[in-house]
C-alpha cells in the first residue's frame, strides 16, 4: 500500500492590503486582497485572484483563477466560482487555454451556497442563496433561481 501525497493549507505569495482579517484554515496563494477585507475559514482563493476594498468573504468559499472581485462585495457562505464551462465535453484537465473569467463590479451582494459560472457582474446587483449565474449581468437589480433571473420589483 502506497503513501498519498500530503498537502497543507497555506497564505502564500499573497499581497495584503491594511486591515485585513482572515480566520484560518483557509488556502490563499497568488493573489491581492484589498484593504479591510475580512476572509472566512475554509475559505480558498487562487492564484491571480483579485478582492477590493472591504469586501467580505465568508466561510467554505471557492475562488477560483481568473476572477476579479470588486468593493464593498458580500460573498457568502459557500459561493463556489467556476472557470472551466466545460466547452471541449468535459473538464479542461489543465488546458487553462480553455478557462473563462469572471468580474464582479463594486457593491454585489451574493448569497450563500450560489455558483458563479464565468460571467460579469455590474456594480449593485444582488444574487439569491443558492443561484446558479450562467450569463453576464447587465441589469441591475436582485437575480435569483437556477438559472439565475431578474426578480420583479413588487
């Protein structure tokens, strides 16, 4: 019987903006985080990741490369983003050529438990706990269900 191979979770190579609050264990490598930007445990964010200024990102979050989150953002419990949209049948297995990016804008609240496809997101938009977002956001309002609508206003 073989011995796996052991990783542990780690802050590495990270650019710190003033202020920040982070409740480990959680996996941060190669990326910015903002001023006064509070991060989550089991929390992970990947290389090349953005996060402005005082943004929140709870626990069990998943942020993948080639995402940018803007200011003043609320990311809930278990927000999972995705790059690989699959578009060869299955999962890229490496071919980052494949991946896609997401941009979130400044003042987007998301719930808990969402997922975000490669898209981009504009400034005030709230997603619903438990949305799945598979295009672009380009009205601002509140977006809910799967796959994520616009909620009429009542």
């Amino acid at each position: 019987m073989s011995k796996p191979e052991l990783y542990q979770a780690s802050i590495r190579d990270v650019a710190f903006g003033n202020g920040v609050k982070i409740v480990e264990p959680c996996n941060l490598y190669d990326c910015t985080i903002g001023d006064d930007c509070f991060i989550g445990p089991f929390t992970e964010i990947q290389k090349g990741v953005g996060i402005g200024a005082r943004t929140r990102v709870q626990s069990h979050s998943f942020i993948c490369e080639l995402v940018t989150i803007g200011e003043d953002c609320f990311i809930g419990h278990g927000v999972m983003f995705i790059n690989d949209t699959f578009a060869a049948g299955g999962p890229a297995r490496g071919r980052k050529e494949l991946w896609r990016e997401t941009r979130i804008g400044n003042r987007v609240s998301i719930g808990s438990n969402a997922t975000i496809m490669p898209v981009r997101i504009l400034d005030g938009v709230v997603i619903g706990a438990g949305a799945v977002v598979t295009k672009d956001i380009t009205v601002a309002g509140t977006y809910a269900g799967n796959p994520a609508r616009l909620v009429p206003r009542r």
